[in-house]
C-alpha cells in the first residue's frame, strides 16, 4: 500500500500511429497533503516587520535632545550654506572689479602713450621751428651787419 506522505505518481501512456508515442508525468496530490513551510516563513517575516515598526516607532523620534540637535545641524548648514553663496559671490564681484580696472589701467596708458607722442611731435615741431628761426635770425644777422674794413 502507497504511504499516504508520499505523493501519487500518475502515469499516462497514449499511442497513436506507430512512429509516434506520447508519455506524460503528472504528480498529484503534493498540494493536497499542504505544505507548512511556507506559512512558517509568512509568519517569521511579520513577527520581525511588527519589532522592526515598534522599534522605528519608539525609538529617539520621542526625544527632545536629539530633535534640538538635529535644528541646530540644519541651522548650522543653512548659515554655511549663506555664507557659502556669498562668498561666492563677493568673488564674482571681485573678478568682474579686477576685470574693470584692468581695462582702466590699460585705457589710461594707451591715453598717456598718445599723449607723451603728442607731445613729443610738438616738441620737436618747436625745436624745429626754433632751428629756423635762430636760423633766420642769424642770416639776418649776417645781412645787417657790416663786415669789418
């Protein structure tokens, strides 16, 4: 006699032409015996989710301490942040004023090597019309005067 823990093995054999023979394997009667392991692990699994949410639920969320702690960790950041972006942008300004001056500086002497070289072509029309006047000057000088006898 078959024990009854063990699963019923049937067996169909079905022929047909002579080049073809079909067999199937069916096991019956393993879930009509049930199978506990399964509802054992569902078990296990919702005791340790139940401790896992009492402990989530009691734990330092209750405690004044930590929570202050926690405001004056995002205060903290907050003003680092703060300061952060404005220094950052301090820097920015810096650059662009150091951009600035450096057109100025550059500006104002391109303007006083113009200048100096305006100067100069004056300087040297005057020597030059000074050169023409002494010049004349002493060939008119030469002309009035006598030569001596």
């Amino acid at each position: 006699m078959a024990d009854p823990n063990e699963p019923y093995v049937e067996k169909t054999v079905t022929e047909g032409p002579a080049t073809v023979r079909r067999e199937e394997v069916r096991t019956v009667g393993e879930t009509s015996r049930g199978n506990n392991a399964g509802w054992w692990i569902a078990a296990l699994v919702a005791i340790v989710a139940v401790v896992g949410l009492f402990f989530v639920f009691n734990t330092s969320t209750t405690d004044e301490g930590d929570l202050m702690a926690a405001r004056e960790s995002g205060r903290a950041e907050a003003t680092l942040d703060a300061a952060t972006a404005t220094a950052q942008g301090a820097a920015a300004d810096a650059t662009a004023a150091s951009r600035d001056a450096a057109a100025e500086v550059a500006n104002a002497t391109r303007s006083a090597a113009e200048n100096a070289s305006a100067a100069a072509e004056r300087s040297a029309q005057s020597a030059e019309n000074a050169a023409v006047s002494a010049g004349d000057a002493a060939a008119d000088a030469a002309a009035t005067t006598e030569p001596p006898r």
